[in-house]
C-alpha cells in the first residue's frame, strides 16, 4: 500500500511561507546577484528589493508584471537583474504596489558575510550623507536668520 502525503503550503501575507502540515516556516529559495543578473530582459525580468529594514533582500520575477506597472515597464527594465530596493523605496510606492510586489516573490538574496557587511556600511554611508545634508541646510538657515538680524539692527541704527 502506498501512502499519499499532501503538504499544503500556506503564503501569508508579506513573504512569510509556512507548510500547514507541520505549522513551521518552509526554507525560502536562495539565489545570488550573478544568478539574478542573467534575468534582465522583458521575457526574463528578476530584480532584488529589500533590506534590513524591510526584512531582508527578495528576489522577485515581475516578467508577468511589465505591461501591467502603472509607470510602464521601461522603469523595471531598467533595473531588470539588478538590485532595485533604492529605486523601488525612492518611488514611494503604496501598500498595493507592496502586496502586488509580494505576490512575485521567487525567494531570497543570498548573501555572504562579506557582502552584508557592504551592504550595511553603503546604508549606513547613505543614512550619513541623507542628515549631513539636513545639517547643512539648518546652518544655512540659521546663518541667513543671524544677516537678517545683524542688517535689520543696522539699518535701525542708522534711522
């Protein structure tokens, strides 16, 4: 006799795969960059979007997607076998676009030790750069505040 085991795998909302048989959570697929690149034409269009923040890097296959994106399917072809997650977040995309993105989801970037680490520094490069500039801004501003003060008691002294 022989025996018919049925797995049913459950994909629950934001990336979070897990088998119903035994209610734990079923290993995600692992690709490498130079395993994405290869996908980067309109019939074969992969592109990684993720991060620390965001729950780690995904791998994703919009191909099925490209004529359905609201800003056509030159912007993803764009970044077609690349990582896209600056892009994808620079964008400011809705909570629809984030449940649409899920449901291409193929699995997730595999990453060395070393590579993490690059990624967290370029983050963290970033996250620097992004206040510096609004540092500056308020010096300039604050600067601007202090002429305007000194030219207006000036002008009042000489009144």
């Amino acid at each position: 006799s022989s025996t018919i085991e049925l797995c049913l795998i459950i994909r629950i909302k934001y990336f979070c795969t897990i088998s119903l048989a035994t209610m734990s959570p079923v290993p995600e697929k692992e690709f490498t960059e130079a395993e994405v690149a290869k996908h980067n034409t309109a019939e074969d269009c992969w592109l990684i979007i993720g991060n620390e923040n965001t729950g780690g890097a995904k791998v994703y296959d919009v191909t099925s997607y490209l004529d359905d994106h609201p800003g056509g399917a030159e912007v993803m072809l764009d970044v077609g076998g690349k990582d896209a997650d600056e892009f994808f977040e620079d964008i400011g995309h809705s909570n629809d676009a984030r449940e649409e993105l899920a449901k291409h989801v193929l699995g997730v970037l595999k990453l060395t030790e070393e590579e993490k680490e690059k990624r967290r520094l370029a983050a963290e490069k970033k996250s620097g750069a992004d206040s510096g500039g609004m540092s500056m801004i308020a010096i300039l501003v604050a600067a601007a505040g202090i002429g305007y003060y000194c030219y207006k008691q000036k002008v009042e002294a000489s009144e």
